[in-house]
C-alpha cells in the first residue's frame, strides 16, 4: 500500500511539473509584495461560472499598491459597478495579458484620464482600449489599489492571465508564481450517485451522501459503511484545500477516481474558456446545493457537460456495476503544490438490486431529454428552451394557476434544475393592458418567500416576453413604484467617519436600476455605483469648505419609473 501511495504522489508530482513547463517560469511575478497569500482559487464553481483567477489577500486592507506582473502596455480599462468593479488589463509581449480586478483606484494618470472621459459622456461605467503607446509599464510598476469593488465581498486582488489570442483565463500558478503550501486538502464527504433509472443505490436511484472520518492518515466513510449498488453509478466528493499563509477555504486543483486501481475519471483546473464557464453547474451537484447549501463534485460527467477540465475525455467516470462481489473505490484530491488526500471505501455489488423500483416520476411532468429542447404553444403561454439547455434527462412540469395578478402563475420546470442557455417565456395577460401601463408591465418571477424579481418585459404582440437562465413561478405585474432614494451619509452628518464623500442609498423594488444622473452645485457630478450595497457615492474633497452644497438625483429603473430626490449638505 505505501508503494502505490508513493507512486501516486511521485506521478502526481510530475503532473504539475509537466504542465508548468508550458507557461514561462520567471516572467510573471505576482502583483503584491511577499508572502502570496491567496483567499480564492483557479477554477473554483461560484455562482454560475468558475472563477477564472485568483484571489489575492490584502489582509482586509484597501489601498495596497497593486504591480503590473511584467512588461506591457495598458490594453484596457473597465470600470462596472459589479463584476470586477475598478479592473485593468496589461497586454503583454509574449502572447499573455493580465487582468486586475476589484481596484479602489488607478495611478493619478489613469485616473485622470478615466475621470476625463466619464465627466464628457456623463457616466459612470466606462470600458475603453487606450492606444499601446499610452499607458506603458515595466514590472513592479505600481498600476492602482486594492480594494472592494465590483462584486466583491470584501478587500482584495483579483489577478489573471490570459491567452492573448483565445482569452482563455489560465491558472496563474502555472507561471512559477510562489505560495507556500504544505497542508493538504480535507476530504469532507462523498456522495454515490446511480444513474437515474439505470443504477440502484440501497433501495432505489437516489443519490446518498457518506459522511467521512480521518484514520491513519486515509479518510473513510464513517462506521465503515458499505453501499449498496447495482448498474450505473458515479461518485463525488465534498473538499476544502487550505494553504500556509492564511484558513480561506479553497477549492482542490485536481481530483481522481480510481475503481479497483484503475483511472477512470480525472479533473484539472489549468484553463477556461469564457464560452463554458456556466457548465459550473454541471460540475457540481446543483439539485443538492439548492436545497441542502453542500457542494458536491462530480467525479463523472453528465451527458451535456461539454467542459474540457476532463483528463481523459472519452472516459465518462460512470462505471457499469452488473456483477455481484466488491469494489475498492478511491478517490485523490490535489492541491496546486502536490499534497493530496484520498478516501478509500468499497462497495457492494448485488444482483439483487436489479428489481428494486426506480424513483416514481412526479405526476403531471414529461421526461425530457438532455439532448432536445421544449416547446410550448398554449393560449396564454409560450415557452422555447433551445436545444442544449439541460445537462441531464429530467421531469420537466408545466401548470397554471389563478392569481390576482395581471395573468395566470405558470410554473416552470423546477428551480433545482439549471439550464445551460435561457429559456424564452411569452405571457399573455388575462386582460388588455392600456397602451400607457404596457411600458410598467414586467414579468416576475416569484420566490418562495413571495418576493417579486422582474425577468423582462418585451412586448411582441399580445403576448409579454422575457429570457431567464431559471425556472420557477412567473407572472405578468405592473411596477409603477418608482426607486427609493435616502441619505445614507454625508460629511456633516454628526460625524467624518467616511471623510469628504456623500453617500446616497437608491433601490427598487422590482426592477433593477437602469440608469442614474447626479447634480452638485447645479453642475453634473460623477456618483460612483456600488451595486453590490445599492449606494451611490461622490467625492466632495475638491468643493469649497464651510458652504451648503446641492444635491440632486434622478434615479430610473427598467419599467421608466423615475425617482428626482433632492437635498443640501454641508462641507
């Protein structure tokens, strides 16, 4: 056993030197001071989409000089008020560009020259290509400041590297970047997954999650449980990889399974394309984490999962059990820097199982398969989902009820289940909506709290249309509630806490914020978006002190419900 344990290390090793060898070693450095410090990894599954850098910590801190990673030009310059917020983008000579998201601020001279252009256009987001001769940089240029923008949930940097020609985001660790790692991951649960209606599990084609126990080094299922399977299963897996420097929890970079010794499935965050990013959800045991928060990694592939993270990509990591007696199952999980664990259990194959009933099919849903699409024509609804949406065979349902809204509440489908590609929804009201309230009209998806989220209100015909990656419960209403607008602070509010800025609080109740206009001193004044906490913040340091100051907003939302706030401040 130590003889195997040390091959797979020793091959496991050579892996990661291997693909390092194709990126340049000591081009690159990282982008703040030593130590590196790194609080989210390559290819983690976030919300719909891998993370395509790596998150690096600034110990909470806002304002840590940032550094251009090596030689280049600024390519590009974004500012959002979610996404990577305040970002930079370097071209490099030799085919890469890096990425730097989530800045507090610029160099004065690109802040001066984004200020420039936001202050001509009267608006706040900007994404512009400045010519290659603008901006040059050498390494250890300092090129901004961390800090919180965006969507992110609290101070650090965001860093990429990017394939200049396909824009593929690559793991930056490739490129001989230096983090102290010597803790391997922990394995947490697996989870045993037979195919539905093709693999039995215990009793039926449920999937079981095992809960596991470390032992001398190995983890295993606690109490040594043995599950029972007959016909097509896979595995999964629940861990956290932490590193030296810091406890942030962190996704594993490779992963393995192995079914009596031999390979049959294998993952690899190296690189990612923007076009697959969403196949995040297939990745994952999506139903699972909806209901119970627990992240499960499939270490098999779903039938519409088109990711090339795979080893091997003729292999599915499902496994035909048919034959009666017991299977070692293992399963390897690997951090960037080599250190592994594994958990080790065996199954138990009985033909038995064959005749054990399947999960009944919820009443009143089709079986739609993974490979075709739905379409609906009724009198008051119309869906289309394209063909490519789905990742497996599911039971799709479709009903409606009487509401006290503008129309029936169609329920689609069921939020558990993710889609790849939108699905059109058209609805027809129930009664004509006059021509002036058409504009308010929206369609609203519905939680289960009661909450109301409009998806879209598109107009084609009669019927109102909207696209939504989710399903759910959907209704026409009208939102004729303009934004909320209140003061949130501003300098002479009792305090200076936050300094020479003034912060307004803006959100609606239904439809997003579609755009903004702000006034100070009766002239156009730049208010900065951070969507993440619904504010609206202006830097006053520049004003005349010891004078009242005016203030105007004109806030709209996507249904043209307009809010025009006013007040005075003094500074």
């Amino acid at each position: 056993m130590k003889r195997v344990l040390f091959l797979i290390f020793f091959l496991s090793t050579i892996l990661v030197k291997s693909q390092t060898q194709e990126y340049p070693q000591d081009f690159f450095i990282a982008p703040l001071d030593p130590p590196l410090s790194i609080t989210g990894s390559f290819g983690e599954v976030r919300k719909n989409h891998f993370h395509s850098g790596i998150d690096l910590s600034t110990d909470e801190e806002e304002g840590i000089p940032v550094m251009a990673a090596a030689d280049g030009y600024v390519s590009r310059i974004k500012v959002s008020p979610d996404g990577y917020g305040k970002a930079l983008y370097i071209t490099h000579p030799n085919g890469f560009v890096t990425v730097y998201g989530h800045l507090q601020k610029f160099t004065a001279q690109i802040n001066t020259y984004i200020r420039r252009m936001q202050y001509e256009k009267q608006i706040f987001e900007m994404d512009v290509n400045p010519k290659p001769e603008e901006f040059i940089v050498k390494q250890r240029d300092v090129i901004g400041y961390s800090g919180s923008t965006g969507g992110a949930d609290g101070p650090h940097v965001h860093f990429e590297i990017r394939d200049e020609k396909t824009e593929e985001p690559i793991n930056p660790l490739l490129f001989g970047l230096e983090v102290k790692d010597t803790i391997p991951p922990e394995l947490h649960f697996v989870r045993v997954f037979p195919v539905r209606e093709s693999g039995i599990l215990n009793t039926t084609d449920s999937a079981l999650t095992y809960e596991l126990v470390l032992e001398n080094g190995m983890y295993k299922i606690f109490d040594n449980e043995v599950p029972k399977i007959f016909g097509n299963v896979g595995f999964g897996f629940d861990a956290t990889d932490y590193q030296d420097s810091n406890m942030a929890t962190l996704d594993v970079y490779a992963s393995e399974l192995y079914v009596d010794g031999k390979l049959t499935f294998s993952t690899k965050y190296d690189r990612i394309n923007f076009s697959e990013t969403r196949f995040a959800n297939a990745r994952i045991d999506y139903w699972l984490e909806k209901t119970e928060g627990l992240k499960i990694d499939r270490l098999y592939k779903l039938p519409g999962d088109k990711m090339k993270i795979y080893g091997d990509p003729t292999q599915t990591g499902i496994f035909n059990f048919t034959e009666s007696g017991s299977h070692t199952i293992k399963i390897v999980v690997m951090d960037f820097s080599g250190n592994k664990s594994y958990v080790q259990f065996t199954v138990s194959v009985n033909e038995g199982l064959r005749s054990k009933p399947y999960v009944q099919r919820p009443p009143g849903t089709m079986r739609v398969a993974f490979d075709k699409g739905v379409s609906i024509q009724k009198s008051k609804l119309e869906v289309s989902i394209p063909e490519g949406a789905f990742y497996e065979d599911f039971d799709f349902q479709e009903q409606a009820s009487k509401s006290a809204f503008l129309s029936d509440i169609f329920t689609l489908g069921d939020e558990r289940e993710p889609l790849q590609l939108p699905m059109t929804i058209s609805i027809k009201p129930n009664n004509d909506i006059p021509d002036s309230l058409k504009i308010k009209a929206v369609i609203a998806k519905m939680s289960e709290e009661g909450d109301l989220v409009s998806v879209g209100n598109l107009w084609n015909d009669k019927f109102l249309t909207a696209k939504t990656y989710e399903f759910g419960n959907f209704a026409i209403v009208l939102d004729t509630v303009p934004p909320t607008v209140e003061k949130y602070y501003v300098p002479a509010d009792m305090n200076t806490m936050y300094g020479g800025v003034v912060q307004i609080r803006v959100k609606d109740n239904l439809s997003r914020i579609r755009n903004y206009s702000g006034k100070i001193n009766d002239k156009w004044h730049l208010f900065e978006y951070d969507k993440k906490n619904d504010m609206l913040i202006a830097n006053v340091e520049s004003m005349d002190v010891n004078e009242t100051h005016p203030i105007e907003l004109t806030v709209t939302d996507e249904s043209g419900n307009t809010t025009v706030w006013k007040s005075t401040f003094y500074y």
